[in-house]
DNA sequence: TTTTGAGTTGTTCGA
DNA sequence: GTCGAACAACTCAAA
C-alpha cells in the first residue's frame, strides 16, 4: 500500500526552485502530486487574454517537463478549482494540498472556496508566500495602515532587511504512486489558430523557468551595468524583460533580488544601478501592496473625485491608438511592437498610456483592457496601478499637469529613431530632425522619402498643444 | 494632536 | 541654448 500523495496546486508559481509548496510537501517525505487547473471563469472579465494565454501554454509545457525529468509529471485538469481538487483528492487519496498564494481579488476568493472544500476532511490545506519579496499584511506604516506612497513604502521595505534566501530546486520530485487521468494541454486551446499571430511572440520569447533564469544572468552580466539610464531606450536592450517571467512565477522575485545583489559584490557594479533595478522590483511589490488592500483597484478610481472626469469615448479614436495610427510615431512604434511581440518597452508604455488618456480623454480601463489581451506580462497589480498612476488617479500618482509630449519623449529617448523605424517602417526614410513629427517636414523631405500624409502614414488624430490644452481644462473642471 | 517635510519617470514659458 | 519657476495644492507618513 503506498502512502498518501500530497497535492501541490501550481497556479503562478510555475517553478521548481523558490516554490515553499513544492518543498514542503516534498519534505513530507509523501509522494507528489502536482497539478495545474485551466479556471478560466474564476478570473471574471480577468481571465487571461491571448497573449498570456500563449505564455501560460508554453509555460506549463516546460514546468511538465521539468518535472519529468526528476520524475515526476504535471496532472491538468479543467472546472472549478474546488471541484477539480475535491475530484483529484477523492481519486488520489491524498492527505494534504498545498499551494502558492495570489494576490488578486478573485484568486483570494478563489482560495477561500478551496478552504472552505476541505472544511472538516483530513486533508490538510497549507497556503505558501513566494510571488512577493514580503506578505501585504507584513508592510504597515506605524499607525498600522498599508502604505498609499511609494518612498515610505520603499523605505520600510529596506528597513525589514534582505529578503530571505530563496530555495534550491529540489534534485527529484517523488512520483505520485498512483497514476490519475490528465487532461491534454492541447485540448485548452490556449493558443491562436486562425490565425496564428504568435510568430513575433516566438521570436522574442522563450517561456519558461530555465529561460527566466537565463534571462536574469544575461541582464545582470549586460545590462545592470548600465540600467539607471539605459532603461529608459526602448531601441536598447536596457531594461530586464522579466516581467512575463515573474508574472507566471517562472523566476520569484527573491530569486531576482538575490542574484542581483550577490552579482554586484563579485563584479563592477555601480550601487546606483542595482539601486535602481531594486527599486524596480519594488514597484510591482507596490503594486500588489495596493491591489490587496484597495481590491477596487482595477476597476475604480483609487482616488475617487476621478469618476467626476469628463471623459470622453471615442470609438474611432480608440482604435487608431490600438492599431498604431495615431499619426504620433513614437505613440504608433510602440502600440504595433506590443501587438507583435506581446510586450512593451516601459518608457514607451508611458507615453501611449498618457496620450490614450490626456490626449484622447479615453478612460484608462480601455486602454488597460488592451493592454490586458496583448500583453505576455499581462499582470492585475501592475496593470492596473500603472494606469491609474498614468492617469492621476492612483496611489502616488503623476500630477495632472504631467502630461507627456510625444514629440520631445520620441527625440528625447529615441533620438536616432532606431526603434520609430524598426516599428513604424513607412516612414523610416525621413530624417531624424523630422520623424517624430513627420507633419513638419516640408514636402518635399516627405516626397523624397515616399510619405503622402492622410495615406501612406496618418495625420496627427488631434493637434498636441490642443489635446494638451483640452487635457488640463477636464481637470480644472473636474475639480469645480 | 499637530506639525512638518516630502513626494518615479514632464512640459512650457520666460528671463 | 540654458535654466529656474510654475503648474496646485494635497495627502501621506512620521515625529
């Protein structure tokens, strides 16, 4: 008779090393049952969109695989969660769950109800931390409250100390004894057929833990060096790329905190660049901090006078923002390279965010809808605080008066205009005194470079200084 | 309780 | 062309 398994529920904490569930149950000495559940209409309108669903395909695929290569294998199931493991319990025998904590609304809900399943069996359900560098009930100001800005928050963070060491992956994974059915991951249909837009995917990433760990190496011997200002390039390969990585788990923000810190004592590393990379983690870590203690976040203004804010929907204007033609090329460079490789680079995002909606008035929820199906690192917490702070009506958020010119952004960061010609090629023969506002280029400049503005390239959709104008009268009467 | 210092990422204007 | 101020007060966090 072979003893009973312990479930480990994976959800996003796609990963072997780090994983507190994975090793605690392996430390019980039982056999281990580890298994993934496609809830798709436990999320609500938050389900995973395309882009992320890709991810969470090829995701998966490498986890099973490394579990098999230490002996194990990943069971899928589909339903309910609570139904699915009460099913999984009832089959296996199973004498324990454990699993990750999420931070999102829904996820907590989610939890709950697997609880509240178990309530009055044997089974012993264990929760685990490890998506964050430290638990939201953990960061409090000293009057006991989550905190609303960011340096405080920054601040006390710092003050608990270096987050613990994170966790070997174990060597082998004991089976679960027992065989129990699997769904077949093709059967979820995760991926686009008809068609199949995921080739600028495919080019770009490589889901998975080991590629995570691989991309982490790779910036800290390359980029940190140099992050503070080279982050900021979106021609440059300056910024990290793991952030599809950390929102399926596949690397956990320990991990990352760890080896960066550890890389700069036995390298030349500046502590202003490390700093800066730190902080950075830190962020989204602010960002789950706000999400769990404020839930509304994705949906409502965190600062409520906002839904006084005399938007304006514009079905036409919205589309041309999400197709990349605007007529504003460092706008349209960065709104087509997020439809084509499922991410984009931060400076840009920044800009796009603040022309949807301090140029068109689109209400940030649009835009960070469409950001929620493009993009690969797709993630509730960061998604939504970034917008609403874009916005001005987050935590902290950019004063109202910051509205971002994307002229000067596209001079100033894009000065060669690598990236507005790689993304935005029908214009890539005009000079860089004018690309990044081909408007003002005399017509013959335009002519010699095979540009008729209004149809091989748009026009500006609205005039930047009028938008602009139009921008920061809504806020005045927002505020009357 | 009251006070005080501080607060990611920008733009424009005028001297 | 460079530089500082204005943009608007407000809220937060800590002393």
């Amino acid at each position: 008779m072979s003893a009973k398994p312990i479930i480990v529920w994976f959800r996003n904490d796609l990963r072997l090393a780090d994983n507190r569930a994975l090793t605690a149950a392996i430390a019980t000495k039982a056999p281990v049952l580890p298994v993934f559940i496609h809830d798709p209409h436990a999320a609500g309108v938050w389900t995973p969109g395309s882009a992320s669903r890709w991810w969470l395909r090829h995701s998966l695929q490498a986890l099973d695989a490394a579990l098999e290569k230490r002996g194990s294998r990943l069971i899928f199931r589909h339903g309910s969660s609570e139904t699915a493991l009460r099913e999984l319990v009832d089959e296996s025998g199973a004498s324990g769950l454990y699993f990750s904590r999420s931070y999102e609304p829904w996820a907590r809900v989610q939890e709950e109800r697997v609880k509240a399943a178990f309530d009055g069996t044997t089974v012993d359900v264990k929760r685990f931390a490890g998506a964050l560098l430290r638990e939201p009930e953990d960061v409090r100001t000293k009057a006991g409250e989550p905190y609303k800005v960011y340096t405080p928050f920054w601040r006390a963070l710092m003050a608990l100390g270096a987050p613990g060491a994170p966790l070997p992956a174990p060597k082998s994974v004991p089976g679960p004894g027992k065989t129990v059915a699997s769904d077949r991951l093709a059967d979820w249909a995760l991926l686009p057929t008809k068609p199949d837009w995921s080739g600028g995917l495919r080019d770009m990433w490589s889901p998975g833990e080991e590629s995570a760990h691989a991309r982490l190496a790779t910036f800290l011997k390359g980029s940190l060096g140099g992050y503070a200002d080279q982050r900021n390039l979106p021609s440059v390969e300056g910024t990290s790329r793991l952030s599809p990585h950390l929102h399926f788990g596949e690397i956990s923000p320990r991990q990352c905190w760890q080896l960066a810190v550890t890389g700069r004592k036995s390298a030349t590393q500046s502590d202003a660049a490390l700093e800066t990379f730190l902080k950075e983690l830190v962020w989204r870590e602010f960002s789950y901090h706000l999400l769990f203690h404020w839930p509304t976040l994705p949906d409502e203004p965190f600062r409520p006078e906002f839904s006084a804010f005399p938007w304006e929907a514009d079905e036409d204007k919205l589309k041309a923002w999400q197709r990349g033609r605007t007529g504003y090329p460092i706008v349209d460079a960065g709104m087509r390279q997020l439809w084509h490789t499922g991410w984009m680079h931060n400076r840009v995002r920044m800009v796009v965010a603040s022309f949807l909606v301090k140029h068109l008035l689109i209400p940030w929820q649009a835009g960070a809808a469409w950001f929620w199906d493009t993009l690969v690192d797709a993630d509730l917490a960061s998604n939504s605080a970034s917008w609403q702070w874009v916005a001005g009506s987050g935590a902290d958020a950019a004063p109202y008066f910051r509205i971002f010119n994307p002229i000067t952004q596209g001079e100033k960061f894009d000065t060669e205009a690598a990236y507005v010609r790689r993304w935005v090629p029908e214009i890539a023969q005009l000079p860089d005194t004018v690309i990044h506002a081909p408007w003002t280029a005399p017509k013959a400049v335009l002519d010699k470079a095979g540009i008729t503005l209004g149809k091989t390239y748009p026009l500006p959709i609205v005039d930047h200084a009028a938008a602009r104008q139009r921008a920061l009268d809504g806020y005045a009467a927002m505020r009357a």
